[in-house]
C-alpha cells in the first residue's frame, strides 16, 4: 500500500493510502482534499508499505507544496528529516 502522510517540522499525519502509486502521486500532487491544510503541512511523503512487522519504505517519494500553484511537486527530502534519518512517517 501507498501511504500518504501530511508532515511539517513539528508534526505528521498520515491522511490516506492507496493500492496504486500512481494514484497516490496523482492525490499528492493535485493537493486533494487540501493535503497543505492552510499553510500547516508544507510536506508530504509517499511511502510504499508491504504487509507484515517493521516494514519500512527506504525509497519514499517527497513533495514539496508550491503556493504559486497550490499543488505539491516531487522534491528531496526537506533537511530537518535528512537530518533525523527518520523512517516510517505513515504507520510508524
């Protein structure tokens, strides 16, 4: 399942899943249902997880919220998380 997770430097939410990527990457990028939420989640991440215990995505997918266009697009990692070398944002 592709989780999707709503994350500022102070907070997460994971807000949704789907069984495609690509659908995932479409709601992300289209800010639908208004991922950014006003202003409080600048970020969200896409994190492809299997079934079972202690699954992990290495790989996610991260975007950036653009104001100009009020859509997300796919961006590094923000730094405070390649600084926390965090994992597991959608269901921990």
């Amino acid at each position: 399942m592709y989780f999707i997770t709503s994350v500022s430097e102070t907070d997460t939410r994971c807000v949704g899943y789907f069984s495609e990527k690509e659908t995932a990457i479409e709601v992300v990028q289209n800010n639908v249902g208004d991922l950014y939420e006003a202003g409080c989640y600048p970020y969200v991440v896409i994190e492809n997880v299997p079934e079972g215990l202690y699954q992990y995505d290495f790989e996610p997918i991260w975007f950036t919220y653009i104001e100009k266009t009020d859509k997300y697009q796919i961006s590094p990692p923000p730094l405070f998380v390649r600084k926390q070398r965090t994992v597991g944002y959608g269901i921990g």
